[in-house]
C-alpha cells in the first residue's frame, strides 16, 4: 500500500507520525511516499491547540481531499480528531477515519476496518 502523511503542529506529532509510519512499515509492502496523489491512504496528523492550528489543519484535511481516488482513503489523526470528532464527522464527509490520540493502539484494527482487509498485522507493536 502507498501511504502519504503530513504531520502538523508540535514536534510529539512528528515523533507520532515517524511512529505511525514505521508500525505500518512493518509490513514491507506498506511504503511511504511523497506525492499524496500516488497514494492509498493518505493521512494527516493534526493538531488544534489554538485556532490558526485548527484551520491548518481543516485546509490540509480539504487538500489531501481532493487527492482522493475512488479507492483511496483519508484519515485525519491526532489533536484536531481527540478533541472535535463528532463535529469533523458531520462536517468533513470527505474523511474516511478520525482517530484520536487515545486510540492509537488500535491503528491497526481501525486501518484494516476501514480497508475491509488486513492491511496492518495487529501483531506489530506501535
């Protein structure tokens, strides 16, 4: 699986994403890449700490949207999802999978959810 992600706000994001990554990477047929148009899952670590963080992140979200191929997915990751999902869900239907911070552990079973498919072997450790 091709897999794009941006990770905005604090430097605990970039350490989350770099963390994301290599779990999903522990499947050698997941890999990283730079053009979100090329890619599968595209996803973006957000955060939403103050307001101009929030509507950072609510224009990334609508960018890598519009990315989207028929097969591909959109998750939206991190601080944005902890703390704003009910109203990300009713607002931005261009999103396939909020996650929250909290719910990391289970990145695998949610992924391979939203795939239909086992994608991530929920034995790899994030």
């Amino acid at each position: 699986m091709k897999m794009y992600m941006i990770s905005l706000g604090c430097a605990k994001n970039q350490v989350d994403s770099e963390m994301i990554v290599g779990f999903m990477q522990q499947d050698k047929e997941n890999v990283l890449i730079d053009n979100p148009a090329d890619a599968d899952l595209l996803m973006v670590n957000t955060c939403a700490f103050i307001e101009s963080a929030r509507e950072e992140a609510i224009n990334t979200i609508l960018d890598l949207a519009s990315y989207k191929k028929k097969d591909s997915k959109l998750v939206v990751l991190g601080c944005l999802s902890q703390r704003y999902k009910d109203e990300l869900i009713a607002e931005l239907p261009e999103v396939d999978l909020f996650i929250s911070i909290k719910d990391y552990d289970k990145i695998a079973e949610l992924l391979n959810g939203l795939f239909n498919k086992t994608i991530f072997s929920s034995t790899a450790h994030l």
